[in-house]
C-alpha cells in the first residue's frame, strides 16, 4: 500500500499564550492551513503539565497534528524570551502568533508593565531577527481606547485617553510599541477583540469574569432578584462577544492577504445597552429584577476597599466602570471583510442562556491571569 507524501516543510510559527483558552483553539486552526507548517509554543515553565496535556488533546481530537507542536521553556519578559536557541528558532519562524499578556482588570502596574509591554518589546525584537517573517499576528483589546468618549475607529490608538486600569494602560502601551514597529515596515496584523465570554454554542469558558460577575449574583438571589445599576443604563452600550466569534474572525481575517497592516476590532457591531443587557440577564436566569440605583464613585471605591462587601457582592469595584464606558467600538473594516464569510457575532439574547446553563454546571473558576 502506497504511503501519502509527506507535506513540505512550510516552516514554523511561534505561538505565545498556550496553553491559555484562545490560543489553544486558534493553534489547531492555524495549522490546519498548512499542513508542512509546525508550532513552537513559549511557554512559562509553571505551565509546563498543562502544556503537555493540551498537547494530547489536540493531537487526540486530530492525528493530523501528531508531532507538530512543539513546546519550549521561556519567559516574554526576559532578554531573547529566555530562549537558548534563539538565532535557531528565528532562523525557521515564518509567522509570529501573540497572544500571551495579563488579563486582569486589577494587576499591579510593574506586573502589566512586565508582561504586557516590555513582553511585547522582546517579542517585537525576536520578529527583528525573523529573515523569513511572513506576518507578525498580535492580539490587543478594545479597550486600550480607555476612557475615550465616543466612537472609537479601528484606526486609532491615542486619542488622548486615560485609563481606568493598569490593564488598559499596559496594552495600549504595548499596541504603541506594535504599531511603531509596523510603521518601520513589520508585516503585522492587530486584532482587538472586546470583552470575551464563553463559546455562543456551548458555553465553554476558562474564566468567569467580566458579565458573568453579575450574573453570578443573579443566581445567588430568589427569583425576585436586586439589580445594581450605576450611571444612566439607557445610554451605555456593553460590548461583548462570545469565543467562538473571535477565533472565527481571527481565523479569517488572518488568512487574507489585505489584512496584513490592519487593525480589526472584533466587537459587536450591535451592542446591547446596559439597560437592554440587564433585562437580557434577567429573563436567562429567570429572576424579576428589581433595579436598584446606586452612586457610581462610591460604589466603586465599596468595592474596591471593604473586603467583605465585595467577597459577599461578588463584583470587583474594577469590573463597574465598564457599565458606565462611554466608548462605541467601530468595526467597519472587520465588517467588510467578514462579510460574505459566514462569520458574525449573534446577538447577545441568542447566546446568553447558554452562558448561564454552562456557569451553573460548572464551579466557580478565578482563572485570570498570565498564560505565557
């Protein structure tokens, strides 16, 4: 029986933040486009088990990508990765996949800094070395606009903005150094996603954070539920979108060729204002809800200082100022090119439910952090 030729060679990529949620989705997408390409993920050593596994689970859900991930020990903060065969791996990389950083609404600046930005510089610096650099693929946010006021475009970056976290300085710091080094000529594409929740199908999350802080405290309560509200709900819009969406407009938009120096905000082009959101959450977890205003400074500053309040609440004070953020996220560009492709955001009240079905079926998972 005649064996199938072997793929060539098609090179390597260089995957940061394996073996964190996205990145471990995304990897086997990636692949699968090319069949000669192989991986080489960074990986900080005390995710080193965990690495491994995801490794076999990958290779068990598709034995097509037996031997093509390959793991390495380093650390984005360190000169050169921590790499010891750095000119090697620099030699052989073709594309360049950043997604590691810290996620934390409430990380310490020095630890932002460390990760997020000069993280980003050392990765910037390592593409610099890349003689074969087809496209360097870095993952932001939205929410390096900060506190801007208004629409904020796919094309801008500083707009004058403040911050309302270490978080949302940190990336924006990084996605400065980014777009500098594309400026100078590194083919690179910047993708912002805005606040990720689980998989719209199933519900799949790592981490529950961000919306499902209140929907947390939705089902703690009877079915007559108290509903906090700061700010003027009617005139906020909170953008969020589901897992699925963001790995499939990644997925896409990565393998056109005319993305290569764009910036492509994966928001939903239709969010839901807080209002419309609050009684979303409402009617998926089956509580009336009765909404209570409250003062948006001091009960932020409640939140962020009194331990047992918000142990009890359950909302961190950083997670109000998102349900009073006075930014609309363009997205035109990532419209037009999603377009025709299949790929969209539904709507928050199609998915919702399956969100709370999965946070009710699994514990309660702090898993925020650094993946790198």
């Amino acid at each position: 029986m005649p064996t199938a030729p072997v793929p060539p060679d098609a090179g390597t990529i260089l995957l940061t933040g394996f073996p964190g949620f996205l990145g471990s989705r995304l990897l086997p997408r990636i692949l699968a486009r090319e069949p000669g390409l192989r991986a080489t993920c960074l990986v900080q050593t005390k995710f080193a088990d965990l690495a491994k596994q995801r490794v076999g689970e990958l290779e068990a859900a598709d034995p097509g990508l037996a031997g093509r991930i390959e793991l390495t020990a380093g650390d984005l903060t360190a000169p050169g990765l921590g790499l010891e065969d750095a000119a090697e791996l620099a030699a052989a990389v073709r594309d360049i996949w950043h997604l590691a950083a810290v996620y934390d609404l409430s990380v310490a600046r020095e630890v932002g800094m460390a990760v997020n930005v000069r993280g980003t510089r050392n990765v910037l610096q390592f593409a610099e070395r890349c003689p074969g650099l087809r496209r360097h693929h870095y993952v932001s946010t939205c929410y390096v606009s900060g506190r801007h006021c208004g629409p904020f475009r796919e094309s801008d970056l500083d707009v004058g903005q403040r911050f309302n976290n270490h978080y949302e300085e940190t990336k924006f710091l990084a996605e400065v150094e980014v777009a500098s080094a594309r400026a100078a000529g590194m083919p690179t594409t910047v993708y912002r996603p805005a606040i990720v929740v689980g998989d719209s199908r199933t519900g799949d999350t790592q981490k529950f954070d961000g919306p499902y802080f209140l929907l947390q405290w939705l089902v703690r309560q009877p079915k007559v539920a108290l509903v906090p509200l700061v700010g003027d709900p009617t005139m906020v819009r909170f953008n969020m979108v589901p897992s699925d969406f963001v790995l499939d407009a990644i997925g896409h938009l990565s393998g056109l060729a005319d993305t290569v120096g764009g910036t492509f905000q994966l928001a939903d082009p239709r969010p839901l204002t807080v209002s419309e959101l609050l009684d979303e959450m409402c009617r998926a977890t089956a509580r009336r809800g009765i909404r209570v205003r409250l003062p948006h400074r001091p009960t932020a500053w409640a939140l962020s200082t009194i331990e047992p309040l918000a142990r009890w609440v359950g909302i961190p004070g950083s997670a109000v100022e998102y349900f009073v953020h006075p930014t609309h996220y363009d997205t035109t560009e990532t419209d037009r090119l999603l377009a025709g492709s299949g790929v969209a955001c539904p709507p928050v009240a199609d998915y919702l439910p399956t969100l709370v079905r999965f946070m009710q079926a699994h514990r309660r998972d702090a898993n925020v952090g650094v993946l790198v």
